[in-house]
C-alpha cells in the first residue's frame, strides 16, 4: 500500500504540476548558486513533506479509532469504493457542491501574504512556503487522505501521505528547473492514466477489507486467524 502511495504521487504530480506549479515556479531560489537552489528546493520539498505526514498522522488516528471499533475491515471496503466512485462521477456534480472552495479562499488570502516573504531568500521562506502548499486543496491529496484513514493508525496515516509526498518530488523539482517539460499528447495521456490507477488503488482496499487470507495484499482478520489456531489445538 505504500508503494501504491507513491506511485499515486508520482503520477498525480502531473495534476500537482498543473495547481502548485505556479508556486514552485514563482520560488525565490538563488540562480546563480546551484547547490544553494538544490538545497533550497530541498526545503521547500520537506515543508510538503512535513504538511503532509501531520496530515496523515491525523487521519491515521481518525482511522485507529474507528479500528479500535472493529470497523477496520468495513472501512477499507468502503475507502476503495469512494475512491472509485470519486473517479466515475461525473466532475461536474462535484463542482456543485465545492466544499473546499471556503477553505481555498482562506489559503489564497495565505498565500498573497506571502508574496513579501518570498522574495527574502531566508531558508524559513522555503519551509513555510512548501509546508503551505501541503494544505491546498487538492483532490489527489483527497485521496490519499482516504487511504491513509485505512491504514488503522497514525503511524501508517503518516507514512502513507509521507509516501505519496515523496512521489511527487521527482516531477514538481523538474518544473522548478524546466517550466515548459511535457506539453501536449504525453502529458494528457499520463493525466487519463490518474483516474485509472485510482480506480486499482480503491480495488486494492476493497480486496484488503475483504480479508480473503492472501499474504499482504489481503490477510485474514486477526480473530479469524486466532480461532484457526484454537481449532488446531
């Protein structure tokens, strides 16, 4: 689950491109040192970072107790058919009702704020930019967000949005250096390839929450493991 963390990331960051590439763009890194802007870059990346594990850390513990409910099978069925359904709907009944929009507004108001601190070069600047941009609003960081309810604690909720993070580095760091990278049919087909690996992503959770007894792709619950091992003796 993981690794299907950061393979979400890697491929949603050509959506991420698209929402914060403006920011990344507008970045205040010195251009005439390049090991300073490597390391500044390195900043901003692990403000993200940072937004994101604290995020996952408190989704993670949404999803503990409702483990600690013995709902933790039930909600992994139920993460990967909103996930799913999130993709089918159409995207024009989600605009309807945009709840992020008062949450955006709030962050844009944020971010013009900051307009003056970016152009200090203090490696702060680069730590609260990039730990910002980790709370925008973003129907990729949604879904991760689901995923990391399911994975029953904290720590896993952590690690799964840490995850998905990390997969977004490689692509956003290339549109700090090369603004226009990927234009045209490429990057439209990898945007159609998101949707796609959504939908395995939430078969993936279903199957998991179905506990059919397969080794790490879906184990079987704890007590139906105990009762086995009781029936042996």
């Amino acid at each position: 689950m993981l690794f299907s963390a950061f393979i979400l990331g890697l491929l949603g960051s050509f959506h991420c491109v698209g929402m914060c590439g403006p920011i990344a763009f507008m970045l205040p890194v010195d251009r005439n040192n390049g090991m300073k802007k490597v390391f500044q870059i390195g900043i901003y990346h692990f403000g993200r970072l940072l937004a994101y594990s604290i995020i996952g850390l408190i989704f993670g513990l949404i999803g503990k107790s409702l483990f600690l409910f013995g709902f933790q099978q039930q909600l992994s069925i139920f993460i990967g058919i909103l996930m799913i359904l999130v993709v089918l709907i159409p995207q024009n009944i989600f605009n309807k009702y945009n709840f992020s929009k008062p949450i955006y507004n709030i962050i844009s108001k944020v971010k013009s704020a900051l307009g003056a601190a970016m152009k200090k070069k203090t490696m702060d600047t680069f730590l609260t930019i990039g730990f910002l941009n980790g709370f925008l609003p973003c129907g990729l960081v949604y879904m991760a967000v689901f995923a990391a309810i399911a994975g029953g604690n904290a720590l896993n909720g952590s690690l799964y949005m840490a995850m998905f993070g990390l997969g977004t580095i490689p692509l956003m760091t290339t549109a700090i250096y090369f603004s226009h990278f990927l234009k045209g049919a490429a990057r439209q087909n990898i945007q159609k390839a998101i949707p796609v690996f959504v939908i395995i992503i939430g078969v993936l959770f279903i199957i998991r929450g179905l506990g059919l007894g397969i080794p790490y792709l879906s184990p079987a619950p704890v007590y139906d493991a105990v009762s086995s091992s009781i029936e042996c003796h």
